[in-house]
C-alpha cells in the first residue's frame, strides 16, 4: 500500500533475534522511511493491540484487518506524534477509536447461529468478570449480548468492567470525559441486566467498577 508517496513499510515478521532498542529511537528512525525500525514496533506492539481489539469487537474475522488498520494510521501519523504519551497509549487510543468505527458499521448479528464462539471468548475475558457470573453459560450469554449495546455504551463497559482500567485511564483512550465514561458503563450495565433477565440469565453482573483515583 502506497502512503504519502511512499510505500508503506512491510508488517510480516522477520526475525525475533534483534537488539533492543526504545521505542523512540525507533520511531525516529521509522519517522526518515526506515521500514525495518516500524516493522519491529509493529511486532512489539501487535499482540497487544490485536488484544484489545478482540475484547472491543470480539472474536470478529476482521480483527487482524482492524490491527493491520491501526499500524497503518500510526504510519500515517508519525509527521505529527511527538511522543506527550507513551506510545502504547498512543496505539491503544487508535484501537479504540478503530473499534467504534468498526461497531458502528457493522450490521448486528440476526440469531446466535451467528455469533462468534462462546467458550473461545470466555477463555479471553478477565476473570473479574467471570466471577460476577454464576456459570460460564450465563457470561457467554452476556458476551453475546454485548452486540446489542451502542457502540459507545461497549468500549466503556468493557474498557471498565472487564479490562479493569480506572475511569481516567478509560477516558484518555476514548477522548471523553472520566463522567461520560462512567454513565456509558453504568448505562451499559443497566442495559445487560435487562436483557440477562430477559434470557432466564441465574445472576446479572456487578456493577462496573467505578474507576481508581487517579
């Protein structure tokens, strides 16, 4: 793919054998065209966005286009990142931003036939999550469920409730404020109760946490 004029640096894995270097030398180098410097940040760096992004859209077959999708508006932005946050903070504020454009146009799915894996999804979820649960059936429910919220309403919610990030961490990844953070998880919540009950679900999950101090 062509960027700038330039052709965008190769994402294949090369090799695992290099010396380290920090992330802001290697930037700068990717910064002047050096190809190979922005390889090795995608390798340090891809396992957990693609994370991320899986716990945001789910176990979707575009997840590896969305990290793929990610590197490349980090390529494009690199005139312009001067490095005022880490650069995984950085990343993971594309993922999300990622995510919710991905959220937002995706046709919801019609019946659970077509939804993804229930039992591979759980494995991937914090724990703390699960444990608010009564039985893994009931939190593959509520994983499935997690469909029907608005966009905006899932980032928080799992951003909060089952990544475990305090509201400030939240809110600097979204770009919105620690309040409206912290309604979208409650409203997503409220929302989840409802449709468990509906579904004959044993226990409804806890409240999201409601973010450390920061």
């Amino acid at each position: 793919m062509r960027i700038r004029g330039r052709l965008a640096p190769s994402l294949a894995v090369i090799s695992h054998r290099e010396p380290e270097t920090d992330d802001a030398a290697l930037i700068a180098a990717a910064r002047e065209g050096d190809g190979a410097a922005f390889a090795r940040l995608f390798r340090r760096h891809a396992d957990a966005v693609r994370t991320r992004i899986t716990r945001l859209v789910g176990l979707v077959a575009e997840r590896d286009d969305l990290v793929q999708k990610v590197f490349i508006a980090f390529y494009r932005g690199l005139p312009t990142y001067r490095g005022e946050a880490r650069l995984s903070t950085y990343l993971h504020r594309i993922a999300v931003n990622t995510a919710y454009d991905h959220l937002r146009g995706r046709r919801r799915w019609a019946d659970s036939a077509s939804l993804p894996d229930a039992e591979a999804v759980v494995e991937r979820v914090s724990p703390m999550l699960e444990d608010q649960v009564a039985a893994r059936a009931d939190l593959a429910r509520l994983l499935a469920l997690l469909d029907e919220l608005s966009p905006k309403k899932r980032i928080a919610f799992i951003l909060v409730a089952v990544e475990g990030c305090s509201l400030a961490e939240a809110a600097a990844l979204i770009g919105a404020a620690e309040d409206t953070v912290k309604q979208r998880a409650l409203q997503a919540r409220r929302d989840l109760l409802a449709r468990l009950a509906a579904t004959g679900a044993r226990e409804a999950p806890g409240a999201p946490p409601p973010g450390r101090a920061s």
